[in-house]
C-alpha cells in the first residue's frame, strides 16, 4: 500500500511525494466558536459539541424534565411487556450528505440526546473528514449498549438503516436486536396528517409544541453546507448546522413529553381535555384506542359527540362533515348504533335543502332500519329522500358514469325495498283473513239467509 502511495506521489510532482498530512488541531481552538472540541480516543478523532439542560429548562410549553413522569407510558408504542425507563432512552436524529439510504449517504453529524437525573444532554458527532467515521462510529458503538429504545422522528425507515450501513462499511457490529425504535413521525401523522400543513419535525413543534426557530438553517440545506466547509475548512459555515440538529433532539424530548402525557389515564373530566377541532379530537381519540388506551379515547369521543350535536348552524363546513360521519362510521363498528343513528340523522337535519349533502347517512340509515329495526316505512322513507336529493343533482352531473352507477344502485334497492313493503302488506292482509271474525269468536253463530226461490219465468229469463 505504501509503494502504491509512493507512486501515485511521483506522478503528482516530487512536491506531493514528500507531503504529509497535517496534524489534528488541538482540543477546542477553531472548533470553541461552536462550543465544541476535538474528541480523541485510540480509534482517532471528530468533532463532539455538548449541550446540558437543567431541571427548569423549558422548551415551547413543556418542561424537559416531565418526561420522567410520564415514560413508563411510553411502552404502548411496541407489543410485549418491555418497561420504559427515562434513563434508557436515547434520542436520535443525524445530518446526512443526501437523501437516499444507499451506501453513498454518509451521516457526516450524529445528534444524540439523553437523561442523566434531571439533566438532559445533547451530544452532536461530526467528522472534518471520511476518515473520521471510523472513530465516531466506535463511540455510538459503546454507547448504545446502555440504551433500550431508540426515540427519533423518521429514523426507523430512515436515519437508523443509514448508520447500519455505515457500521457494516466500516466492519464494526451493532447488535440493534434489542433496542426499540419510538419513531414519532407516525403518530404525529396518527393525529395532525389533515390538520397541519405538514408534518415535519419543525412546524409540529411551532404548532403543537408552541416553539418558533428563529433563523434556522433548514435541514435540506444540511449537504450543501457541509461540502462548503470541506472546502473552505472553516468551521463557522456549520454553526447553522449544529443548531438545527440541537433543536431537533430537544424537541424530540418535549414531543415525547407530549404523547406521554396523552397516554396517562386520568380522571373522566372533560375539562382536561383541550380545545382542540373537530378532526383532531377525531384522530386522537383513534390513535388512543390503537395504543390500547379505550378509557381515554371515550373522552374524546364523548367531547367530541356532544361537540358535533350541539353544532345546529346550516354552514358546517365539509371537514366537519366528513368527521361526523367518521364518527358515526366508529360507533357502528364498536356496535353503539344509538349514537350513530344520532350522528346520521344530524348530517341530514344540518343540511335539509343542500344537494351537496352525501349520501352515506341516507344509505346507514336505510340499512339500519332494514336489517336490525325491521322498520320497511323507516327504510322506504330514507330510500326516496336519497333519491329525490340525486334526482336535483342528475342536471348538475348529466352523462357522469359514476353519478349514473350510483343512482342505478340506488333504484334498485328503492325498488327492492318497495317490493318487500308490498309482499308484507299483501301478507298481512291475508293473515287478517285467516282470522275468525268478532262475532264468531263470541260464539254468536251467524243465521244463513234461506234461498231465493227460483220462478219459472226468472229462470226463462
């Protein structure tokens, strides 16, 4: 290999044959305008940058140190009876040269965040150079080994695959059997997918978190920074860098005090519940039911219910019809049929005139009163109101092949419905006939009328 260099020297210039690299610069020096140094250790050397949070330290709404009361609640994100505990989570989130998950994307910055008693520690990784990773990936490696559960956002699909390949690349093991990913994309999208704009880390924490990034570098603009700084070697290009990555480890932290407090189980008190729309209550409550939590998701459903039936303007918007809807859709899945009979008959009566109205509480209700009332009038009724309402639409959508499939499957079952009210009436009829009359019943026996006779000249009539 050596011989190899020396060759490769030759050719370009005796200048480049006798060049050596420069030597690491000194703990601190150019790297102490960040608040960080140059960390050492027999693997070799990277930046570290070290942050502490105190027990009062606040970030947007929520105090860091809350999450140790909520933790253990933690354990609903997996299956299995693993207990959280504060000091065995690790938050997580790099800074990477790209956006794929090839070998080609190196994580040039590792953000890493984690509870030490009150205190709460940021530590940020990065490598000047490739041949930094090495020693970077050794302290992870070492480090993982006192964590259980992996808390980032994204990470399990994205920044946790990328460091596995780095490890295998760099022929170190990472035994990730037993470590949990806690990734909080899915359960912010759980929650706020139809009530944010987006559901990245950064407008969730300005929105439900209730902190604003002031001049933050976003982190799209990560790569093009960090090929600048190999360039120009100057270490002021990554400040920008460095505290965008802070922010999202400590926001991870207040986020997770977030769910957390979600998934305690409280008192029945509807007050401690918060003012929040129609969609999220909605989605909320699904998401606490999925993580086994039914008490609390009843809460907001109750909130929820009492919400949408109170709500007698004719101007309800189309998300707050879509959510009542929803919710009648939940209630007849769990079986509460009262309620969704409410919810239905509500969408109908908020919008007795309008032709925009959807169809679906119509077709529920003809159902319900079909198959479990037994109710063919209810049913009948609910049929020809439906097809009434598509008759005004049919100038609005005339020749639209959907609008006509509908209104045929709508005509049938008007018809069928028809037909059977008919075959009971016919029945029931027939049944009153079968019946022994008032006075037969009293045993009063009816005098027959004797024969007319029959003349001679009648008959020749």
């Amino acid at each position: 290999m050596s011989g190899l260099r020396e060759r490769l020297g030759r050719l370009r210039g005796p200048a480049a044959a006798g060049a050596t690299p420069p030597p690491p610069p000194e703990a601190g020096g150019e790297w102490a305008q960040l608040g960080a140094h140059i960390a050492t250790s027999p693997a070799g050397s990277f930046v570290m940058r070290r942050r502490q949070y105190g027990a009062d330290s606040v970030h947007g709404i929520y105090r860091l140190r809350d999450l140790a009361d909520v933790a253990a609640q933690l354990s609903c994100f997996h299956d299995g009876d693993a207990v959280v505990r504060l000091e065995e989570l690790l938050f997580f989130d790099t800074e990477t040269t790209g956006l794929g998950v090839g070998a080609g994307n190196v994580p040039f910055m590792v953000g890493i965040g984690y509870y030490t008693g009150e205190l709460f520690t940021v530590e940020q990784l990065m490598i000047r150079n490739p041949a930094e990773e090495h020693a970077m990936l050794v302290y992870l490696q070492e480090l993982l080994g006192r964590y259980t559960h992996i808390v980032s956002y994204n990470g399990r699909t994205f920044d946790w695959p990328i460091l596995k390949n780095r490890f295998v690349l760099n022929r170190l093991k990472l035994d990730d059997e037993k470590l949990l990913q806690l990734d909080l994309l899915y359960a912010s999208r759980s929650l706020w997918r139809n009530t944010l704009p987006s559901c990245r880390l950064s407008k969730v924490e300005e929105s439900r978190l209730g902190f604003e990034r002031v001049d933050d570098v976003p982190g799209s603009m990560a790569p093009a920074l960090y090929f600048q700084y190999l360039a120009e070697k100057d270490p002021a290009i990554l400040q920008g860098v460095f505290i965008h990555n802070e922010h999202d480890i400590v926001t991870l932290a207040a986020l997770t005090v977030h769910f957390g407090n979600l998934l305690c189980p409280d008192e029945n008190d509807p007050e401690l519940i918060p003012n929040i729309d129609s969609e999220e209550l909605f989605r909320t409550g699904l998401w606490l039911d999925k993580m086994a939590r039914p008490a609390k998701a009843e809460q907001y459903f109750n909130v929820l219910f009492e919400k949408l039936m109170h709500n007698t303007t004719a101007n309800q918007s189309a998300e707050q019809e879509t959510v009542l809807l929803q919710l009648a859709t939940y209630y007849k899945k769990i079986g509460q049929y009262n309620r969704a009979i409410e919810l239905w008959k509500q969408a109908i009566l908020l919008k007795p005139a309008s032709i925009s109205l959807q169809l679906e509480p119509y077709l529920e209700l003809a159902m319900y009163y079909e198959h479990r009332e037994k109710d063919l009038g209810q049913a009948v009724f609910y049929a020809e109101e439906a097809w009434a309402r598509l008759w005004r639409r049919r100038a609005l959508h005339r020749g639209d092949r959907k609008i006509n499939e509908i209104e045929e499957a709508w005509e049938k079952r008007l018809a069928r419905l028809q037909q059977k009210m008919r075959k009971k009436e016919m029945s029931l009829r027939a049944l009153a006939d079968s019946y022994p009359s008032s006075s037969d019943k009293m045993g009063i026996t009816k005098r027959k009328k004797a024969p007319k006779p029959t003349y001679v000249s009648e008959g020749l009539i």
